[in-house]
C-alpha cells in the first residue's frame, strides 16, 4: 500500500478512485503519564510517555485506515491528513484520513 499526503503520486496513473478512507482511535491519558508530565512541566523536557501514547495511536489509525483502503481494492491512498479532537476530559481521538484509488 502506497501512502503519501500528496494527491498525486508522479509517473503514476490514477485507474480507479475509491472516495475517503479514514481510521481513528480514542486514547485516554494514563495517571502514571499524568504524574511524570506534571514533573516535566517543572523541569522541563520531553514527555516522553505521551510521546509513545501519540505514536501508538497513529499506528493503530493509520492501520485501520489502510485495512479499510485494502477492502476497497486499493493499492495507495492519497492527499493523506490527520486531525485530532477532545472526546472527554483527558481523553482524544486521533483520526486519519486520505482517498482510496487503483494506481498504475
């Protein structure tokens, strides 16, 4: 599967266009990540916890996009983006979204 966030891949064909995929998970925050972010905000650096929480969520998104691209027959998905929103308080959702088409 071929990603990318532009809309169009050079010396490709576009040969069938699928419409938006999109994948997403909802994360809540950790109080053992709360506790070490609340001392980072002291002493400053990186919040390392949150880091990995936000990686694993795109991953998880990303994965189910692609799975949903794949049930469609594509071969890439374009124009790639990501958006993220506050679902509750210490919870958010990491959504992803591009267009699904058959390149050549």
């Amino acid at each position: 599967m071929l990603i990318t966030n532009i809309e169009y891949i050079p010396n490709r064909e576009i040969i069938e266009h699928f419409g938006i995929v999109s994948g997403s998970t909802v994360r809540a925050k950790h109080v053992g990540r709360d506790m070490m972010a609340g001392f980072k905000n002291i002493f400053g650096g990186e919040l390392k916890g949150y880091t990995e929480l936000l990686t694993e969520s795109r991953e998880e998104a990303m994965d189910r996009m692609i799975a949903q691209a794949q049930s469609l027959g594509a071969n890439a998905i374009l124009n790639v983006r990501f958006s993220t929103s506050s679902v509750a308080a210490g919870a958010s959702e990491l959504y992803v979204y591009g267009t699904a088409v058959v390149i050549r």
